[in-house]
C-alpha cells in the first residue's frame, strides 16, 4: 500500500506501509517539497504519485528504511540521472543524501524517537 504525506507516518500507517516487504519500506521523497510516497512495490510507483503532485523530477530522490535495523539506504533505479551528475543508482551528492536521510527520519519519527 502506497501512502504519501508531508507529515510524520502514524504507527498505523507504518503497519501498513511494511507490508509489501514486512521489514522495509521503499520511500521516495520530494527533498525540496517535503514530501514522502513510501510502501511502495518498486520506487517508480511512488515516483509517479509524486510527480503527479506537482513534484520536479529533479526533487525526487529514491531509497528505503529497514525497520529492524533502522538503517535507511539510498539506493533505487530512479536515482540513476546523469543529467543531474548522478550515475549510480546510489544518491551521491552529500546535501541530498543528508536532506533525503532528514526527512526519512522525520517521516519515520516514531520509528527513530525523534520529534
């Protein structure tokens, strides 16, 4: 089940958000609106609900939180742009990574205690 929110997940939400994967959730998140589509099958799905919102390809970035253990990545195909200087399918730019980790900690902030 896809859910997308520019606030916090609830408990129940992230219930059903691991669902597809029962121990990680792939996110994909607007870094400049704030913005996350999680629970997704393949980042792509999420990917689309975004841009149908209005997001700018360039804002959206792709990855994951294991919920065991509470390690976020930042891997997905959507990632691979080399018009953005991003040949991997990992983010590389440091402000992106660290705005994209940020905001999966935000999203997920009853999964890290943070507020």
């Amino acid at each position: 089940m896809i859910i997308t929110s520019d606030k916090p997940y609830t408990k129940q939400q992230i219930e059903k958000l691991k669902e597809q994967f029962d121990v990680y959730i792939k996110t994909v998140i607007d870094v400049d609106r704030k913005v996350c589509s999680a629970g997704c099958d393949r980042h792509f799905d999420s990917e689309q609900v975004l841009l149908k919102q209005d997001s700018k390809q360039e804002s959206i970035w792709g990855g994951g939180v294991d919920l065991e253990t509470k390690m976020i990545d930042f891997n997905s195909f959507i990632n691979i742009r080399p018009g953005q200087d991003n040949r991997s399918n990992e983010i590389q730019n440091s402000k992106v990574r660290d705005k994209y980790e940020k905001l999966t900690k935000f999203f997920f902030q009853k999964l890290y205690g943070e507020k």
